[in-house]
C-alpha cells in the first residue's frame, strides 16, 4: 500500500482501514500458528501499513492541535 494512496483518505476512511488490517493481521497470525500461511512476509508487510496508517492519523491529531 503506497503512502500517497493512504493520504488521499479521510479519518475516518483510515481509522476503517485501521480496523481491517488489524484483523487481517490476526487471521494471518492464526495462519501462521496453524502452519496454513503460504506467505510469512505478508505478515510484515501488514505490520507495516498499520505503522503507515498510524503515522497518518497521528499526523491529522498533530495538525488540529496547531490549528487551534
């Protein structure tokens, strides 16, 4: 997922995003723990748009606080 896409959406839009790689994370740790996961680095590369999505909204947070 490329970070211009992501800037593209709205709070709300992320936090939904948020939600969904979340859960797509622990059905993908369960995966693993049952040894059906074809590809571990997908494990990684989800860590990683959670980190991107977090760093997005915590940049909306930092905005309205200088804005007011």
């Amino acid at each position: 997922m490329k970070i211009q896409n992501l800037r593209e959406l709205s709070v709300d839009e992320l936090l939904n995003k948020l939600t969904d790689l979340k859960k797509d994370l622990f059905n993908l740790r369960m995966q693993h723990a049952t040894n059906q996961l074809e590809n571990p680095i997908r494990i990684a590369d989800v860590r990683r748009d959670i980190a991107r999505v977090k760093t997005l909204l915590r940049e909306e947070q930092l905005k309205e606080a200088v804005s007011k």
